[in-house]
C-alpha cells in the first residue's frame, strides 16, 4: 500500500515571516491527524523560517530545486549538501517553469536527480505534456522521454527514493485539470517506464498528480488508483485550502 503524498509548492512567493505564518498555520491544521504525508517546498531564502515552524510537526521540508554538483565554481546555485544542512528531506526537480524559463536540459535534469540521491535527497522528478504536445497526441512519448532520460544510470534500490509528479505544463495555473481517466492513463504509462526502468519495486513507488489540483477537484483527482498524491501550488498558498486538500486526501 502506497502512502498518500502531499506536496505545497510554494514557488517565488512569500517572504520568510510570511512563510512562517503560513508553515505554522498548516503544521497546525494537519496536526494530530493520520494523514498523508506531507511537504512543503518554499523558496531557498525561507527554509530556515519554514524549518522552524515546522519542528515537531511531521510536515517535512523540500525545495523547488538544486545543483547537479555537490560543490564547486557555480554562483547563485545551491549544492544539495545545502539543503540537507537547512533540513530538506525533498526537492523538486525538473518542473515545468525550470525546463522552459530555465532551459533545463535532460541532461541537467538526470544529472540534478543523481545529485539528489548522492545526498540522500529525495527527488520529485516533474514531466508533463505542453498543450501542442497533447493535441498532436504525443503525451505518452513525451512523459516516457522525459523520464528515460531523466533516469539514464540511475539506480535505485529503495523505491520510496524518488518520486514522480506528473504534470501536464497546460494544467499548471490554468484551473484546467485532464479527467481522472487520462490522469491514471498517464500515471501508469509513467508505473510502466519505472518497471522497465527499476523492475518490480516500480510497483511501490509513489506517482503524484500537479497541475490547477484544488480544493474543488483534489477527490476526483484521488479516485484513480495509481495517482499517489498530488503537487500544489496555487492552492497551497493557503492554509484553510492546503489543509482540505490533506485532510481528503487522507480520507481517500
Ligand atoms: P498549480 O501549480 O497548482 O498552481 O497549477 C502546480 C505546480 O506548478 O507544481
């Protein structure tokens, strides 16, 4: 059985006073519940903000991302190390915003998920359509591309390592969210390339859904079996809807 997922990404906003109110109410409302279980990824600046509220409280701390290298001649990056010493269990890797704002290659990406491990970093490793790729029907190719790629000479040997969020980029702030059906379509395309990938632990690891996930859709969403949790970002920066969200999906 495959534990529920939850992750807040929080993106380029709140500064750290900010973060921390909103880290505490949260830690506060998912308190004393059995649950999913539950991250929060705020900017680089507000981890140690965000770590301090959420001492004690079982929701745990990511980032929304990091260096391919472990140390080094890379201004303005962050070595995984880093996140390890500010408390980070998480990191996002690959999403959307990074690949098309960032021109994150595939390389960059694996190269970023194999730091992670090195570490002991947990990576959520991102993929997802774009619009003209679902018209022309190139989903399947295009999330099983990106994930072989993604993965080249990775090994695994414990499936709660990495974690996959699928996210379709016209879903993401869009308030568009694909149907359940294609969701756990995509979700076992993406339990597919992990067997081939990592064989039958594939079969234990979490794939998580992103993209417009809120309060109104988040048990549709959840109804599908092979969707393991979700990724939020707009309805995160929110306690009252971030909270819902947990708590139905720790009912489902
Ligand atoms: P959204 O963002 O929930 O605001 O669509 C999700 C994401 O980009 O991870």
């Amino acid at each position: 059985m495959r534990k529920k997922l939850v992750i807040a990404n929080w993106k380029m906003n709140l500064i750290s006073g900010q973060a921390h109110t909103l880290a505490s109410a949260i830690a506060r409302g998912v308190a004393g519940r059995e649950g999913p279980d539950v991250v929060i990824t705020p900017s680089f600046t507000s981890l140690g903000a965000v770590a301090s509220a959420l001492e004690g409280s079982g929701v745990e701390l990511g980032a929304q991302n990091v260096s391919w290298a472990d140390s080094g001649e890379l201004t303005g990056e962050v070595a995984p190390a880093m996140l390890v010493d500010a408390g980070c269990r998480w990191v996002l890797v690959g999403h959307s915003e990074r690949r098309s704002v960032f021109s994150e290659s595939q390389t960059m990406i694996r190269n970023k998920v194999a730091a992670c491990m090195r570490a002991g970093l947990i990576p959520v490793l991102c993929v997802g359509e774009t619009a003209e790729e679902k018209g022309s029907g190139k989903t399947e190719r295009i999330v099983e591309s990106q994930l072989t790629n993604s993965l080249i000479d990775i090994d695994l040997a414990n499936p709660g390592g990495l974690v996959v969020a699928y996210e379709p980029v016209w879903a993401i702030g869009t308030g568009e969210v694909p149907l359940a059906g294609d969701v756990e379509l995509v979700h076992g395309i993406v339990r597919d390339t992990l067997a081939g990938t990592f064989g039958l632990i594939a079969g234990e690891m979490r794939i998580i859904y992103g993209g417009s996930v809120s309060v109104d859709n988040i048990a549709m969403l959840l109804t599908a079996p092979d969707v393991d949790g979700v990724l939020v970002g707009g309805s995160s920066l929110q306690a009252e809807s971030f909270v819902r969200i947990v708590r139905v999906a720790g009912e489902i």
